[in-house]
C-alpha cells in the first residue's frame, strides 16, 4: 500500500506485469491446498489428481524474501479531485515488531472495539459522517507487522475537526483501555462468529492453513476458542493501542472535492500543524 504520484503510475509495464503473473501462477509446486468438509477420500484422491495434479509444476519451493516494504509514516497527503462535494478520510497506523499470537489477536479486538466506539461517538454524538470503521492487520512473514487503519466519508469542511476527534478517541484508548462494556459487545460478537464457523467449516480451514505455517495451537485453543475469548485480558488490546497509535507512526490522506480548494483556502491547514 502507498500513494504513488502520477510519474510513479506512468512507470507501469502492463507487459512487467503479464510476465509477473505467469511466474507466480506457472509453477504449481509453490501452492498449498486446504479442503475442509464431508469429503468421500476416495473420491477426493482421484478429483485431487485429475484438477490439482495437472498444474503445471515441480518439487521446488520458493522461500519469501523479505524486502522490508512497509506502509509510508509521517505521511500526510489532500488530494482536490472530483466534483461532488464529499471527502474521504483515511487513517493508518502501523508498526514493525516481532510477531506474537497474543498481539496478533490483540489487533483484532482492538480493530472491533474501535468500530463500535468511532460509530458512537463520531456518527452518534457528533453526527458527523454516515459510515466508519477500522480494520486491523497482523503479518507475521516475510515482513513481521502490525497495523490499523480508519475510514471515513464526511463533508468538506468537516474533514480537520473528524479527524482531531478520531485521534482524540485514539488516545483514550492509549490512556484508560477498551470500556467494559464495548469489550464485552466485541467478545460477545467473536464467540458467536465461531460457532457459526464450525458450521461452515470456515474455523476449521482457517486452523489447518495457520498450523501449516508454524504456528502452534494446542487442544485447548482448537476446541475451546470460546473459553479463550472470554478470557482474553484487556490489558493486551491496550498495550496494542499505545504500540500503534503514535502520530509518527501515522499515514493520513484527505480526498477533496476540486474546486475545494479555492473556496476554501482559509481551510487549508496543512495536516503536519495540526498534529500534536
């Protein structure tokens, strides 16, 4: 992810990218296949063999190669393009630490409860825009990360004072952690996510991929995951808030309408000022 000037997008190769494509997709030896389900292994077998065994492929595995290619920081981006008289906001932030299950999950419950209280105090109280949520992320390779990002539409002129809310909210967070009962609502939502994962065979499936790429689980955590939701400490979605949500950390862009520009130019506070 990043923000890429128009000389960056004239430097795209649509051939660079057909030859990119045959070589991640020209060598089956490199997929992993998961099936999960009421499966006859008979048939199976002999399905498996006709449409997977056919690729084309061989024995050799590729090894990822970290590149350390991260979301840009410190960035602060208003782009005037469009004429409808809306804006888009986007938030992020991220960080590079080591991978750990607890904070992998900590992101999680975090990216929950921020939605729950941006919805209420952001759209509820202050009226200020229709939609806005947050979703977290987690890589633990090639590159060990951990982000959140925020967004939202809201009128022109509203865009400084929402986004000097948000992070307002941000830093309660950092202060005094997930209110009770938000993250009571966020667990209650989880345990019934599960169980109606176990119908799908979606938990399943997600479990034997993550086993399969080193990550450990135990009977406990396969079979009782509801026992572990309600008990995961809050101090953990905590420490990730005071881990993420640092201003030299962030990414913030603003899409504006075109012409806001020159109907507004004593708006046009650049973002670094009002940064804390």
């Amino acid at each position: 992810m990043g923000i890429n000037s128009p000389e960056q997008l004239d430097l795209i190769n649509l051939d660079r990218a057909m030859d990119i494509y045959k070589e991640r997709f020209g060598n089956a030896g490199n997929f992993d296949f998961f099936f999960t389900g009421n499966i006859d292994p008979e048939q199976f077998e002999a399905l498996a063999a006709q449409y997977i065994g056919s690729l084309p492929g061989s024995a050799s595995r590729e090894t990822p190669q970290a590149l350390a290619i991260f979301p840009p920081q410190q960035v602060n981006e208003r782009f005037f393009i469009g004429q409808d008289q809306k804006s888009t906001v986007f938030l992020r932030y991220g960080t590079q630490a080591p991978y750990t299950k607890e904070e992998g999950r900590a992101v999680g419950y975090l990216s929950d409860a921020l939605s729950i209280i941006l919805i209420e105090e952001i759209r509820e109280k202050l009226s200020g825009v229709y939609s806005i949520s947050a979703s977290g992320e987690a890589s633990r390779a090639p590159d060990s990360q951990y982000g959140l990002s925020i967004y939202f539409p809201c009128s022109p002129d509203q865009t400084e004072t929402l986004i000097a809310a948000v992070r307002a909210e941000l830093q309660k967070i950092v202060e005094n952690g997930i209110p009770e009962e938000t993250l009571a609502k966020v667990k209650e939502k989880r345990k019934r996510s599960y169980r109606e994962s176990l119908n799908r065979n979606t938990y399943w499936n997600a479990q034997l991929t993550s086993i399969f790429h080193e990550e450990t689980f135990t009977a406990e955590e396969l079979f009782g995951f509801e026992e572990i939701i309600d008990n995961f400490p809050a101090e953990a979605v905590q420490r990730m808030a005071a881990k993420l949500f640092k201003e030299e950390q962030a990414l913030v862009v603003q899409q504006l309408p075109a012409d806001f520009n020159q109907e507004n130019a004593t708006n046009e506070a650049v973002l670094e000022e009002s940064m804390p």
